[in-house]
C-alpha cells in the first residue's frame, strides 16, 4: 500500500504494517491493533483528533525517528500528543544506550510530548538497593537541575518510571570529550610536522558511546574540521555531513584548548558560588560540542560545602566502574586517583573545599600542556599513593620535546601546589592569570623581568613600536642635518663662533648628565649582580656585572661587581684584581675599599685594613659595614665591631634580599663580638 494510504496506530501514529482486516502490534508502543478495512478513505488520522484534520505520516522508520517527524507532519490535536505520555509505552521511547558507569546508564531517548532528543540517566538495580548510592544518584540529579549555567549540562527532570527506576534527563550533547581530543593529539596525522605544537588530531571513524562511570547523559559524534579560532575563543562549528554528523578534526590549537579551558573555569566558578564542588574534574567529564559548546558533566561526586558527605566509607573500598586506575573511586577517596588533590587521595573529607577543584583544574591544563597525566602508576593503589605524596614534576620537565610556555607551566604547578593556601584562592583568580597570558601580559604566578614585560610590550604594540622607530630614524636624520648646517654657518661668523661655544657648553651639560645616568645604571646592574651572587644566582649576576661594564666602561660598579661574585666562589685573588681595577676607576669607592679591608684583614694586613675603612658614622650600605665588624673582629677591636655588626644586622633584617643563612651568619659574627667585648670589660673590671 502506498505510504499515504498506510494506517496508523491511534495511540503512537505510527504507520501499521500488514493487510486490511488483521491485527498487528504497533511497532512504536507495541500495543496490539487491527489494521483497519480498505473501506476507510484517504489518508490515516490522527485518533481522537478534536478538529478531525488528516494528517499524513511519512513511512516507518524507528520508533524515535517516527516520532521525530510527526512533530512536522501536520497540524495534529494537542490533546492527542499530550495523551500519547500516558500510554502504556510510557513518555520516552529509547533509541540506544551511550554509556554505562558504577551507579548508572545514560540512553538516548526522545520525549514523546515535545519530540525532542534526551540523555536518560537511570540508576541500575544493584546502586538502588544501597541507599547510599540511591541518595547519592538523587543529589547529582538535584545538584545538577540547580546549577543553570551555560557550561554545565542541564537537567530537565528527575523521576521514577513505571518500574519504580529512579532516572532524570538532560540534554543529549553532540562532540567528543576533552579526552578524546587529547588522546587524538598523541596520534596526529602521518607526516605532520607540529614542531612542539599541540597538533591537529584526526577524527574517529564513527560514534561510539562514552566510556568509564558516572558519565552525564553525552551522545558521541565524530567532529568536523574547522579553520583554527582565535585564541582564547573555544572551538567554532564544524560543517555536517548530509545525515547531521560533524565531520573531521576539531579545532585544537593552544589557543582554542585554553579557550575550552576558560569555559570549563566559567562552570565551576558559578557552582563554586552556588556552595558545590565537583570533586571529580577531568578530561573526561568536560563536552566539547560540535558548535563551541563546552559543558562540565558527571555531578555525581558534587559535594555541598558545609554539609556531611553521603556514605564515606573506608579508603578506597571500591570503584564507581571497573577498577581500571582512570575510573572514579568509590570510597572515602572520592574522585579519579589521576586527578584527585593530596587531601582527596588521603580521604580527608573535612580539608576539602573549592580549591581542590582547583587542584583538578590545574591537573587538566598540566594534560592539555603535555598530553600526559600529572601522576603516574600502574595500579590505582599506586596513583593514589603518589597524589597523596603531591610530588609532580613541571610540564618543561615532563614532555621536555614540547614547547610548553613558562607562564603556563607556572600556573599548572600552582594549581597543583600540595598546600591549598600556596594553589590559587579562587577559580576567577586562575581565569585572570590564563587571560594575562592570552593577552601577551606578566601573570602572577610567574612575574615577568624588566625585560621580558618589555618585550612582551613590544610584541603587544607592534604598530606603535614600529612608528616610534620610524621616527626615531626621521629624528636622528633630521638632527644630522642641521647639525652639519650650523657647522658651515660656524665659520662665517661671530656670532656663529657664540653660538658654537653655548652649544659645546649645553653639550657638555649633557654629557655630564648622560655620564651621571649611566653611572647610576651602572650601579644599579651591579647592585642586583651583587644580590644575585649573594643568593647563589651566579650565571644572572655575571650577565647583570657584564651589563654594568658595558653601560659605562670607566665606573667602578662593574669591577666591584665581578669582586663581589669571585669572593662568593672563594677565588680571592681574582676578587683583588677586580677590586684593583675598581680603585683605579675611582679611588674613593667605598664599598670597594671595604671588600679589600675584609680581604686584607684575612691575609693578615690588619693595618692595611683598617686604613682602608674609613669614616663609617654615615654609612647604611650593610655590605660595608659587615665588611668593617669582620675587620674590627680581626683587630681585637671589639666596641667598634660589636657597632658595626649590630647596624649591618638592622640594615639586613630590613631587606627583604637578604638571604636567610647571610643574615644568621652576621648575627653569629655579632653574638662572637659582643661575647668578646664582654669578655675584655670583664677582665678589666
């Protein structure tokens, strides 16, 4: 019979196949049917339609798909659909099942009402005969329905059907998860080249369903390729096949992961606020859709801050899916051993809060930077004793081939901080930094030298610093020339001759200026060669003393420098030398003179060095005057060191440079001179 003269089942509308006269069941709602006579005209209706309108459905497909297109197939009776939920069939008919965990199972289903396509959660039998499991299944639908955010899957309801099976659904997501993206990278194409790049993965030949547990209702599609989005973006839509699929790669340059990353932030900054914490942050609970969605799924773990946890049982007792080490444990440690914070893995329920959610954020974005998991084991007694331990090596350390940015390691590293005062306080606080990077700016987990934020600068303001470069050339042109035109007028007059010898004097003025600049940034490079040195930073503080030289040959800073570092590597002599040269450039360079008393005073020169100090009442320099307690030490001159040694203590105490073994080591001299001193008052008295 041709499709439009096929009948239709009154309960569900779908086409009855068969002859007139018999009885059939409904392929949909399998209810039992006669097929009605040749003698019923035109076009099948809708049973019990209030206006009696025909309305012609196209032919059997699925029960779904059926569905599916009578909700264009004409203007049917609103009481009919609506009846259509009371049947025996139920209000969802299932398409197929897209993933099974420890608690429950997602199917992919569509609401008879309103024809839309649903992710159905239900709980299996053996997680609803433990009331634990129960209670817990019934919070991820409540928790979940409650945080209404545009990166977290929505709930739509929450359940029994007719079977007493406690279910809720959410909406169906079409993409992959951020596992599936990272996992592709580790396979790129044959004959890629990334050049430390995240590269670009291939997509999957076809669906297929999530795996591990406590999966949030997801259907899997293979992605389509895109142009790469700007960074910090997320992933644009990728073009579909003919049958709705996405086709080919998904977008995953470093900007677009960090992009996804941002929107993952977005998600649990709104439910940190709400009171909720994931406990259970990782790759593979964050959606990817195929048109720039991105939506953090599986509450099943969610903890209230404040509130007791259900069912907390020994240490890792059991798993919410296999006991394969990247499923989520069930136990006291609750979450996944690869991306469980220290006070997680130690089962200290109590110590965790929003910045163990943080510590997981950092866990993904150590996978996203290295595309391997910031712990490591065989088994997963073994993860979780080495995220208990917290000891994880920096991204440049782990992948050293990739080309992972410092900024961006640093960030990972404090998120992963085993402390939760030393992670960041807040998920807005990780987002500002992530967006300081993308904006080509210092973050404060890895401040910038004075060099890098220039260069940084530069590289924001490109048209700016070639403008100004220009100009400084036009400029410099221009000075030239009439530089060389006032030399020509200079010899054919008086007054030229005046105004040459004002200019020579202006220049001289400026000379001495520039020479004053540049001793003062001679100074202040060796000054930092100098705390460099004292810290133990050696290979900085020769780049800074060589810059110091090289600002202004003739100063004494650069020498006093280089002194400064070879008597922190003990080699005396060459700190002499250096010092040698200091006294010749300025023979009055005090902190000069006060490194060559201490180093007399060990050779024994004692009134060599005290010749050398000089008048110390007006001193704050405290390298001078501990330089000049060590000599009085040397000297028996005990009052004058204890004096010295008590203002080098003051002045170090107040700077925050100082190194905590220097500055012991000077109260130590200090505590050995007033002991002498008393010792010598003593005897006299």
């Amino acid at each position: 019979m041709p499709p439009a003269d096929r009948p239709t089942c009154p309960h569900c509308h779908a086409p009855i196949p068969g002859r007139p006269g018999e009885r059939h069941t409904c392929p949909a709602c399998g209810r039992p049917l006669p097929v009605p006579g040749p003698s019923a005209p035109g076009p099948s209706r809708l049973a019990g339609s209030a206006d009696d309108r025909a309305v012609t459905l196209p032919p059997a497909r699925s029960d779904a798909s059926t569905l599916m297109a009578q909700s264009a197939a004409g203007p049917a009776s609103v009481e009919a659909a609506l009846r259509e939920a009371d049947t025996e069939a139920g209000r969802y008919v299932e398409q197929g099942i897209l993933g099974r965990g420890g608690m429950g199972e997602v199917a992919l289903c569509v609401e008879r009402n309103t024809r839309r396509q649903v992710a159905l959660k239900r709980i299996l039998p053996h997680a609803a005969q433990d009331p634990s499991r129960r209670a817990r299944f019934v919070e991820e639908g409540q928790v979940t329905a409650q945080l209404q955010h545009p990166n977290i899957v929505p709930v739509y309801e929450l359940d029994r059907d007719a079977e007493g099976t406690i279910y809720f659904t959410m909406k169906p997501v079409r993409g992959r998860s951020l596992t599936e993206i990272l996992n592709a990278l580790k396979s790129p194409p044959a004959g890629s080249h990334t050049c430390g790049r995240v590269p670009t993965p291939q997509a999957p030949s076809r669906s297929h369903p999530p795996a591990g547990g406590g999966t949030c209702g997801r259907e899997e599609h293979t992605p389509q390729a895109s142009s790469r989005s700007s960074v910090g973006a997320g992933p644009r839509a990728r073009p579909r096949d003919e049958e709705g699929q996405a086709q080919g790669p998904a977008p995953t340059g470093l900007g677009d992961l960090l992009g996804i990353f941002l929107k993952v932030c977005d998600g649990v900054a709104f439910a940190h606020s709400r009171g909720v914490v994931h406990r259970d942050l990782k790759p593979s609970n964050l959606m990817v859709g195929d048109f720039g969605e991105v939506l953090v799924m599986d509450w099943g773990l969610a903890k209230i801050v404040g509130r007791e946890d259900i069912a907390a049982g020994d240490l890792v007792t059991s798993s919410r899916a296999d006991s394969d080490a990247v499923h989520t444990m069930d136990g006291s440690a609750l979450g996944t051993p690869f991306y469980m914070s220290p006070e997680q893995a130690n089962g200290q329920l109590d110590r965790i809060d929003h910045r163990s959610d943080i510590y997981s954020l950092g866990a993904i974005l150590y996978e996203i930077l290295t595309l391997e998991k910031p712990v490591e084991g065989s088994t997963p007694m073994v993860v979780l004793a080495h995220a208990a331990e917290g000891n994880i090596l920096p991204p440049e350390q782990r992948t050293p081939h990739r080309a992972i940015p410092r900024e961006l390691s640093a960030i990972a590293m404090k998120c992963l901080a085993k402390l939760r005062s030393r992670r960041y306080q807040s998920v807005p606080d990780l987002q500002s930094d992530i967006r300081l990077y993308l904006e080509g700016r210092s973050v404060t987990a890895a401040p910038d030298s004075f060099a890098q934020a220039a260069w940084k600068l530069v590289k924001r303001n490109r048209r700016v610093s070639a403008a100004v470069a220009t100009a400084a050339v036009v400029l410099i042109a221009v000075t030239a020339f009439f530089l060389l035109r006032l030399k020509r007028e200079r010899d054919d007059a008086v007054s030229a001759r005046k105004t040459a010898e004002s200019e020579r004097t202006a220049a001289q003025q400026a000379r001495d200026r520039q020479r004053a600049t540049a001793l003062a940034a001679s100074k202040s490079a060796a000054m930092e060669a100098v705390r460099a040195a004292e810290q133990g930073r050696f290979a900085e503080a020769h780049f800074r003393a060589d810059a110091a030289l090289k600002v202004m040959p003739d100063s004494p800073w650069g020498h006093y420098a280089l002194a400064t570092i070879a008597n922190e590597t003990k080699e005396l002599a060459a700190a002499q030398a250096h010092l040698a040269k200091a006294l010749a450039a300025d023979p009055l360079h005090e902190p000069s003179k006060a490194m060559l008393a201490q180093l007399a005073a060990l050779d024994g020169r004692l009134r060599q060095a005290t010749e050398l100090l000089g008048n110390l009442d007006k001193v704050a320099d405290w390298r001078r005057l501990l330089a000049a307690g060590r000599v009085f030490l040397s000297t028996e001159r005990y009052g004058d060191a204890t004096q010295a040694l008590g203002r080098a203590v003051a002045l170090m105490e107040k700077d925050s440079t100082v190194l905590p073994d220097r500055l012991q080591e000077a109260r130590t001299w200090l505590g050995a001179a007033r002991a002498e001193l008393a010792q010598v008052q003593q005897l006299g008295a």
